[in-house]
C-alpha cells in the first residue's frame, strides 16, 4: 500500500470557491464596462462640453499621479536591490 505523500490530493471546496467567486466578480465587472460603453454618447451629452473638459482633466491628473507612483516604486526597488548589494533585481 501507498504512503499518504504520493497519493494524489484533490482540492478542497475553499479555493474553488473563492475562484468562483473572483470569476464572478471578474465578469460582473466586464459586463458593468460594457454598459458603459453601450451608454457613452448618453453620458457624453447628458455632461455637454463643460462636464467632459471637467472629466478629462480630473482623469488626466488621475493617471499622472498613477504614473508617478509607478516610477517612485520602481526607484524604490532598485536602491532596495542596490543596498543589497545585489546587482540583478530578478534573482533578489
């Protein structure tokens, strides 16, 4: 008879569950995307020309300040690798 160690396992109800549940959440939000889009021109004229300015300099600004946060973690991790003493960021 076989050990316990080389049987295989199968998976328990707990990581299929949460994979549910992120395959869920996942296509809610695809469908959520989508009725955006579907309803864009509605949106654009119910803002009119001032709302979609307004709009687009708040999400400009937005993802200027994703971009610098970007490039500060990537500094960040180099002088983290650099005091390590470790010259290759990929094995540290």
């Amino acid at each position: 008879m076989q050990s316990d160690a080389s049987t295989p396992r199968s998976c328990s109800a707990a990581p299929k569950a949460i994979v549910t549940i992120i395959i869920a959440i996942v296509l809610a939000v695809c469908l959520l995307c989508m009725l955006c889009f579907v309803s864009a021109s509605l949106i654009a004229r119910t803002l009119g020309r001032t709302g979609n300015a307004v709009l687009s300099r708040v999400l400009g600004m937005l993802f200027a300040a994703y971009s610098v946060q970007f490039v500060i973690n990537g500094i960040a991790a180099v002088r983290a690798s650099l005091s390590l003493g470790c010259g290759n960021l990929l094995i540290c």
